[in-house]
C-alpha cells in the first residue's frame, strides 16, 4: 500500500474542514500516512466553475447553519457561529503557506489556532493584526510568494475537481465533507 500523504484541500473559514482537520489527522496517524494540509479560497474555486457560494440560497443557508452546530457536537468540537461568515480567509491561508516554506508543521499548528480563533474566538479573518496574532508577522499576510502559492493551490483545486471544503484525496481518490471520515477510514483500512 502507499504511503503517500492525504491530500486536505480547505477553506479556512470552513466549519466542515474545522470539524473534519483533526479526525482527519487521527485517521492517518492510525495508518502510517501524514496530512498534506493545502488551504484555498473557496470562494474563487466556485467562481471559476460557476458555482454559488454554499450560503447563498436562503433554504440551504439555513439547513446549513443548523448542520453546524450539529457537526460540531458530533465531531466533539467548540464551536460558536462567526459574526463575520461567510468571509475570505485569505490573509490566514497566505500565512500558512508563508510558513510551509519554513517549517510544514508550524504551518499545521498554525492552521488548527486559527480554526479556533475563528470557530470559537470569533476573530475577524479579515483584520491582519488578529490574524498575525495567531501566529506570524504580519508582512507574512503580504508576502507574494505565499500569495502565489495559494493561488497555486486553488488553480490544483479547480483543475482536480474540488466543489467544497474540506475535499481529501486518499491517492487520488477524492472525499467531498467532512462527513466522510469514516468512509476514509474504511478506505485505508480495506485498500489493497
């Protein structure tokens, strides 16, 4: 079997990608696989395939906002509602990818601080100093590279099929929601 790492392609201001990032950590820990973690906008990925954005009907925006906090007591997590939801989370997803460049694993670490600052502390995505104070300095928020790297990230999304957030690939084999966990799980245990 491979041992390729899963692939988490996620929208930072995502509550199915909060609920799903550490269970899905645990699931590959339990066999032999690491996490890529790759955030994109959203946003930008439904724009491009002419998508709406999952809180624009009115029907469904209300299902969803009753799902999250379901899921969030399925998957054992705190969660209070943003003030500010739906947002662009682009300032947190450049400050990952400026710290992957240093160092992947304080990049992850960043990434599970700011599901909580947002998820539970309600920070505001959009103001660059409480999102460098999660973590960065704050020209990290700027940086082109980082910038050109997200970019990057959602143009691998767009071009593989990502529709939603959080969207895994366990070689290659896309899962859409963080309810598919189990089904991920039953995927490694069972593969050839």
């Amino acid at each position: 079997m491979s041992k390729a790492p899963i692939e988490f392609f996620f929208d930072f201001a995502s509550p199915y990608a909060y609920f799903a990032a550490q269970g899905l950590e645990e699931i590959a820990a339990r066999h032999g696989r690491t996490v890529r973690w790759r955030p994109i906008l959203l946003w930008t990925v439904l724009r491009s395939l002419g998508l709406p954005p999952p809180m624009e009907s009115k029907a469904k925006g209300d299902y969803m906002r009753l799902d999250m906090d379901r899921s969030a007591r399925f998957h054992g997590r705190r969660f209070r509602f943003p003030t500010n939801f739906p947002t662009s989370a682009h300032l947190p997803a450049r400050a990952f990818y400026w710290l992957e460049a240093q160092d992947p694993e304080a990049a992850k670490a960043f990434a599970r601080k700011a599901f909580t600052a947002f998820f539970v502390d309600d920070i505001d995505f959009k103001d660059a100093a409480a999102v460098a104070g999660i973590g960065v300095d704050e020209t990290a928020l700027k940086d082109e590279a980082a910038t050109q790297a997200l970019r990057a990230a959602g143009l691998e999304a767009e071009s593989r099929g990502v529709y939603g957030s959080p969207f895994i690939f366990v070689d290659g084999e896309p899962f859409f929601g963080a309810d598919r966990l189990p089904q991920i799980e039953w995927r490694l245990a069972t593969a050839p």
